[in-house]
C-alpha cells in the first residue's frame, strides 16, 4: 500500500495517465469505467486514498487527494472524479467504529465508498437503527462501489433537525440506469433505488457528530474529516486538471504550427490576441490551483488539529472552491477560442474537455452562487440557518 507521502501518489497518478487517455472515450461512451481502469486505479491503491492507514489504506491528507485527482484529469476527468468520490466516501466511512469499519475494509482494503448527503427518500425509526426505502440520485461510481452512504434527515429528541449518512453495502442496492448526460458521462452517476432496508445506529454517520469532533474522540489518532469541504476539493481538483491539460493541448498545437485564418496573421502564435488569450487562461489556471492548495492545507490543518474553524473561515474555503471552479471553467472557454470550431468534433479530446468541465463546474456544492451569498452573509454577520453543510 502507499506511504503518507503527496509525492508517491501524485507519482502513481501521473504513471496511470497514458492508460486513462487510452480509455476515456470508452468510458465516456460507455458511461462508466472501463474494467482496465478499474481494476488500474484499484492495484494502484488509489480508490484507498481515504482508507484509515490502520484499515490497510494510504490515510491521505486532502491536499495530497488534490493533487491526484488533478494529474489523473489530464487523461481521464470521469475517473479523476471517481478517485476523488472515493477519497470523500472513506472518509466518512472512516468515522465509523472499528468493527464496521473492519465490514468495509478487513477483506479488502481496495474496497472504496460513494454516497450523497442529499436528503431523499423516506426512513422510519425502528429499535436500535432505521428502515430506509426510495431513490437516491447522482451516486457517482456506485457501479463500482462495494458500499454506499445514503443522506437522511431526522429529528432528535430535543426537536433538533439532524442530518446523517447510512452505510449499506452497493448489492443491496438496485440501479436506475438514468446518468445520460452531456458531460462527465463516464462517472455512472446513476440513481441508487432501496425497499425497506434496515441499517443500525452503528453504521449512521451524523454530520453534526462529525463537525463537533465526536467521531474524532473515537479515532484520536487519525486526523480525519471534520467537515463536508475535505470531500469537495477533489472534485475541484478534477475541473483543474481538465483546464490544465486543456491548456497544455492548444499551446502545443499552437507550438506546432497552428494556421490562423486572418488577414494579419499567417499563425496563431503571432496573433497578439490569441497570446492574451492564452496568458488569461493559463493565469486563471493558476489562480484556480492557488486558492484549491490554499483551501486543502487550511482544511488538513484544521484537522489534524481537531478544530472546526470559524463561520467566516469556513464560508471562505467553500468561495475558493467554487472560484477555483469557475476559474478552470472559463479558462477552457477562452483556449477553446483560440483552438477555434474545429475543437467540436465528435468524440474529439477538446470537445469532451468542454462537455466535462460545462457539467462538472455545476455540480450544486460547488455553486458559485450558494457560496457567494454565504460567504458575503458571513462577512457582514448575517444570520444563516443552522446546517452541518456549513
């Protein structure tokens, strides 16, 4: 297995690239990872970037999950995302006991989790656990997963509104075959579908539990999650790659010859417009991959020391993550117009880069939107509502 070291990781990322790229247009076709993929990014240890090191896993820091998804992107964005579905998935999961926690991992360290804290379905309390039933969208790799953690509200006895995720193992699970999308096709984002299933409070992950560091107190030797934005930042890492790679593309082509139709230019390098182009576009890369690396120290600090940092700080590592997103979006859509129409073939690197980043760049937690008006209610002192999601 892996050492803690970013280095390693990032070095096993890179060296699966070629592979990624071969396959991708499959995998997109396909809507899921192809079997090489896999069972690659399995044996290289990185679906176990998340898995406790006490549980035969890597146990990586967020930035280090960062840097991964970001290489694996430049040849594959659906299973840069995959990887980084999960990293977040461990992570919870690693909150539980060790018993369940050995349900998961004792036989196979490989294993890996996905799983939405949205809400859905309906659930009922029953002694000792619950009875879950109904659908649950958007479970990027539950093709792939052996477990996934479903979202559920309650209340608890004080009238408290309460948000927790259950653990149920992926064949338990029926699969709606309905991920038919535009972009980031090969993530086999489908919907999970459950008929009266019971889970115990054992395997229940309350979000508010975690963020108060209860789950920490059971683990002390582990810095884990301590609240939900250590599992986004690598599905922002995968826009950057896309945005990266995007980049690293057109000025090769651009390098090579590139041919421009102008009455003032013969070359697209001699065109000082599309030369400010790419300078935007390579400046908002950079920007997107500062605040990201910003944002996953912040949260790798915070967590190693088990605090919860404050609203503030908190509203403002969720607007990098989303400026980081917006960056690497309009980033692409600036080198793709000096790549020029021709970036829109069917099936074309480019053209998927752009289906890719336009749907992944939407994705609700990362909403650009959302996190401006609660960090500007953050600045100002406004009230927000009580929610773990903040």
């Amino acid at each position: 297995m892996l050492r803690d070291d970013g280095d390693i990781v990032k070095e096993a990322a890179l060296s699966l690239v070629p592979l990624l790229a071969e396959q991708a247009a499959r995998t997109d076709e396909e809507r899921r990872l192809t079997a090489s993929t896999v069972s690659a990014l399995r044996e290289s240890g990185l679906f176990a970037l998340g898995t406790p090191r006490a549980d035969g896993g890597h146990g990586a820091r967020v930035r280090a999950a960062v840097e991964v998804c970001e290489a694996l992107a430049h040849g594959c964005a659906a299973s840069s995302w995959i990887v980084g579905i999960a990293y977040g998935g461990n992570l919870f999961a690693s909150q539980l006991a060790s018993a369940e926690r050995a349900q998961i991992w004792a036989h196979d360290p490989g294993a890996f989790v996905c799983g939405t804290a949205n809400a859905s379905g309906t659930v009922r309390r029953t002694g000792g656990g619950w009875v879950l039933s109904g659908r649950w969208p958007y479970l990027s790799g539950i093709h792939h997963a052996s477990w996934a953690l479903l979202g559920f509200d309650w209340t608890d006895d004080s009238g408290a509104p309460q948000r927790g995720m259950a653990l149920v193992p992926a064949s338990a699970l029926s699969i709606e075959d309905v991920w038919r999308t535009a972009g980031m096709r090969g993530t086999g984002s489908d919907t999970a579908v459950v008929e009266e299933i019971s889970v115990p409070d054992s395997r229940v992950v309350s979000l508010s539990a975690m963020a108060e560091g209860e789950y920490r107190r059971r683990h002390p030797d582990e810095p884990r999650v301590i609240f939900h934005l250590s599992i986004n930042l690598p599905l922002v890492a995968t826009a950057v790659g896309i945005a990266a790679a995007t980049l690293h593309r057109v000025v090769g082509a651009v390098r090579g010859g590139k041919r421009v139709v102008s009455p003032l230019h013969a070359l697209v390098a001699e065109a000082p417009s599309h030369q400010v182009n790419v300078a935007d576009a390579a400046t908002l890369i950079d920007s997107a991959r500062l605040h990201l690396l910003r944002a996953a120290d912040e949260v790798d600090a915070a967590a190693a020391a088990g605090r919860m940092p404050p609203l503030t700080d908190r509203a403002r590592l969720r607007m990098d993550a989303a400026h980081a997103m917006q960056c690497a979006r309009r980033a692409v859509g600036l080198l793709l117009d000096t790549a020029g129409a021709g970036s829109f073939v069917n099936g074309s690197v480019l053209e998927r880069a752009w289906r890719d980043i336009e749907t992944a760049s939407r994705h609700a937690a990362l909403s650009i939107h959302t996190s401006r008006e609660i960090y500007g209610r953050a600045l100002f002192g406004a009230p927000l509502p009580p929610s773990p999601a903040l």
